[in-house]
C-alpha cells in the first residue's frame, strides 16, 4: 500500500467501524484513534518525504497512476510536494483538535463524526491528486458535507447559511468544471492525445486564447471557495451557523483547497492567462484584504469578527500568488498554513467561551481574563499571532508576501502593496478592541463566576493548534525551505 493512499483508506476505516459503534464514548473514542492515526501518518510523511528528497529530484514524489476510466484518460493519479506535505500536516492537526473540541456533542454523535471525516477525505484526497478529474470529484466530496454539518447540527439561521453555502460553491464548482473542461480540451495542443494528468499537461503548450478564456474560469471557480471578494458572502454566515469544530475545518482547512487549486492548476497550467488577468484579480484580493479588515471592526459577534479576519486573510494568499516570484509565493503557503491553524483555535476558543457564558456578543461579555483566565490567555496569544507579531507564523508569512510584492519595481504593485499592508493596521484595531472589551475589566455577568474552567480534551484541542503557531513563528525555516525547493519548477512553469 502507497503511503499516500493511506490518508483516504484511514478515514475510510474509521467510518466503516463508526458505522458500528454505540453511543458517544464509543463514537468519540474511534474518531480520536482515527485522528491520531492521521497525525501519525502525516508526521511520517514529513519524515519520509525528507528522506526521499536527498535522492530524488522530480517534482513530485511518492508518485502512483491506476487508471480508472480509461476512454476519458481518467486516472487515479497521486503525488506530493513539499507544499502538499505541509497542507496534508495542517489538515490532520486540525482534524484531531476538532474531534477533541467536539468531545461533547450529544446529538447524533456517529452522524457528526462521519460527516467531519468524509469532510476530511476530500480534503486530503483533493491535496494528493494529480489528476484533474479526480481532483474535481475529492473537491466536491470535501464541499457536501458542509451542508449536512451546518444544517443539521448548526445554530442561529442554520438552513439559510447551509443552503448560502452550498449553492454559492456550488455555483462555483459550474464554473470550475467549465474551466477544468477546457483545460482538457487543450491538452493535445500540441498534437498529444487529451490527457486530466497535471503534470503532463504542464508540458503542453495550450493556446493564448484559450488561456485566456479558462483562466478566469478556473482562477474564480477556486478562489470562491478561498473567500474572493465580492465571492465570499457565503463565508461569514456559513462560519457564524456552523458548529464549532466545522467552523475549525471550514476555515482552517476546507477554505484553503481555494488557494492551492489556483496555485496547481489556473496557475501552473494556464500561466499566460495568469499574466493577461493578475491585475484585475489583484485589485479583488486587495480590496477583499481591506474589506475584510474593516468589516471585522464593524461586527461585535466573534464569529463573524474571526469570519471576516478570515476574508482578508486569505485575501493576502490570493493577492501573494498573483505576484508570480518565489518570495511572496513561499509567504502565500507560510500564509495559508498560519492562518489554518490561527483561525481554527480562534473558533475553538469562541465555542468554548459561547458554551459557558451563552454569548458570543463581545458588548456582553467582560472581565473573562479572571473568570477563565487559560482561555482568555490563549486568545491574546492567538490575537497577537493574527496580526502578525514577530515570533509568531503570522509574520513570518507576511514578512514573505510583502518583500515578495515589493520586488515589483512598477506603481500598480506598489499601490496594491501598500493598501494590502494597511490592513495589519486595521486588524491590530479590531483584534485589541476585542481582547479590551471581552477580556479586561470588571465581569459583566455574575453568572460567569460559576463557570466550568477548561478541560483536558478543550486543553488536547488547543495545544495541538497552538504549538505549530509557535513553532513555525521561531524555526520557520525547515518549513520554508521545504516550501522553495517545491515553488522552483512552478516559477520556471510560469515564467
């Protein structure tokens, strides 16, 4: 058995004997052994795709092809670079803190695991496949189950949210499939037979026009889901209804399939349309980077303060990879990976606050840095990691983006620059603001005294998340160095 394909039959097993189980305990239990397992696995990932790299230069390794379809050159085609690795690392970090925060879900235990794991094959799956097909169908594994986790065991307008999400990506996935169709279509360009595989479609010199045509088409069919401006209305309301472990994975995972899609596919494959259309796609990112910040200001609810966050934060990933150097190519993965692990302690912070005042309106809530002062503790840190503080990962992915966007010596990236870099002003605002109000002074409620202090599953969540916030903020550069030597043959692809 291929070490890569373990991450979908893993999950696999573990639904297959959650189907059986009985009860909570038993329910929670299986999903944790689950978890770790996953986390094992992708630790040895790490480990094996280091060893490997001393005696193999391609570009992906770890390689396998089964075909599946063979009239349509359908294939079961999976590889890893060092920027897979890192996401397939956060991906199983996070599934595992989201099973211990979910530790206590009493409705529909089994169903709940399920959903969250078949949530996470598409995700892994979606991050090892080189097939575009393939790819596409792990995508839309990874986007169903959102439905079912907000509409049945969310909170607030659950419906309305779910089915705002589900048409919005939907629609997305119209779009993307148009484009992806059109890249397969051109893949004979040069006199070849049509082939989904990325890797050989890399090497085939597909026409400007239809470059041009399919770019925006699968640039936007991707980025709806990374929150593009003016794309990303589904976001908010999805995270604000959606339980809090999905909050994590929709976040800290599902929202980052936008980002890497783009980078290997719209990018790679079609970078001369990349070149035609990157003004008009920068001028979105930035935009969704400022927009996102100020309407962070503007919310008093925590979740829709960590949505928003959320928007202009992935706003600067988008914004990075338009660059087209190395510099802020690195700061753009660094980026996706902080803000996965920033984002889903944020929403494991906020449940745990909301499930013990009842409340996630910050005006109503005060004095909590004496009342559950662990927690309170943990949300300065992760606050002070969101806007970039030095130590954390935050600035080491900013860092990258911004020195990587000021090596363009012409005005338009220079402007588009420093209005993107305005915005860690404005998120140092409303991330103070809310540690000022929620965490400092008297205690609003007396009812906040009685509260339960947090628990070793709640503790299991946090460290899990937390520790690679640090870890990457002091050595980054194991992790950026395996990044770079991964970004070099994309460079050469796409200039």
């Amino acid at each position: 058995m291929d070490i890569l394909s373990l991450f979908i039959i893993v999950p696999l097993l573990t639904i297959l004997v959650l189907v059986f189980s009985k009860g909570l305990n038993q329910a929670r239990l299986i999903s944790m052994i689950g978890g770790v397992i996953q986390f094992g696995m992708a630790l040895n990932l790490v480990a094996a795709y280091f060893n490997e790299r001393t005696s193999n230069n391609d570009i992906m390794v770890f390689t396998r092809d089964i075909v599946w379809f063979k009239q349509f050159n359908i294939h079961y085609t999976i590889g890893v670079d060092g920027i897979s690795v890192a996401l397939l690392l956060l991906t199983s970090i996070v599934v595992l803190a989201g099973v211990f925060i979910s530790w206590k879900i009493h409705d529909l235990p089994k169903e709940f695991f399920i959903s969250l794991i078949v949530l996470s094959i598409g995700v892994y799956g979606f991050f090892i496949s080189l097939n575009l097909f393939t790819m596409f169908v792990f995508f839309e594994i990874a986007v169903i189950p959102m439905y079912l986790l907000i509409g049945i065991w969310g909170s607030g307008p659950k419906e309305y949210s779910a089915m705002k999400l589900t048409l919005m990506l939907m629609g997305a996935s119209a779009v993307l499939l148009v484009g992806i169709l059109g890249i397969y279509f051109n893949s004979n360009a040069d006199g070849g037979p049509l082939t989904f595989n990325i890797m050989e479609i890399a090497k085939v010199n597909i026409p400007y026009e239809a470059q041009r045509l399919f770019f925006p088409l699968t640039f936007i069919g991707f980025a709806v889901i990374g929150a593009l401006f003016p794309f990303h209305t589904w976001s908010p309301d999805g995270h604000a209804s959606a339980p809090t472990a999905v909050s994590m994975l929709h976040a800290g995972v599902l929202m980052k399939l936008g980002g890497y899609g783009v980078f290997r596919v719209a990018m790679y494959l079609l970078p001369q349309g990349a070149l035609h259309w990157s003004w008009f796609f920068i001028i979105l990112s930035a935009i969704g980077v400022i927009y996102g910040a100020f309407s962070a200001v503007k919310q008093t609810d925590l979740k829709y303060i960590n949505a928003y966050s959320s928007v202009s934060h992935l706003g600067l990933v988008l914004f990075a990879l338009l660059m087209f150097n190395k510099t802020a190519w690195n700061g753009a993965i660094l980026q996706s990976l902080s803000h996965g692990f920033m984002t889903a302690l944020f929403f494991a912070l906020i449940g745990m606050i909301y499930e013990r005042t009842h409340t996630r309106d910050v005006t109503k809530l005060g004095g909590l840095l004496k009342v559950i002062p662990f927690i309170s503790v943990i949300y300065v840190i992760t606050g002070l990691a969101s806007l970039g503080l030095p130590g954390f990962s935050g600035f080491v992915a900013e860092m990258n983006i911004f020195v990587g966007a000021f090596q363009h010596d012409t005005m338009f990236y220079r402007i588009a620059t420093i209005i993107s870099i305005s915005a860690i002003v404005v998120t140092a605002v409303y991330i103070l603001r809310v540690v000022a109000i929620m965490l400092m002074g008297p205690v609003k409620n007396e009812e906040f005294l009685g509260v339960h202090q947090v628990t070793w599953y709640e503790k299991m969540g946090i460290f899990l998340l937390l520790i690679p916030i640090v870890g990457i903020g002091i050595a980054p550069l194991w992790l950026s160095d395996m990044i770079l030597k991964s970004l070099g043959p994309f460079i050469q692809g796409v200039l």
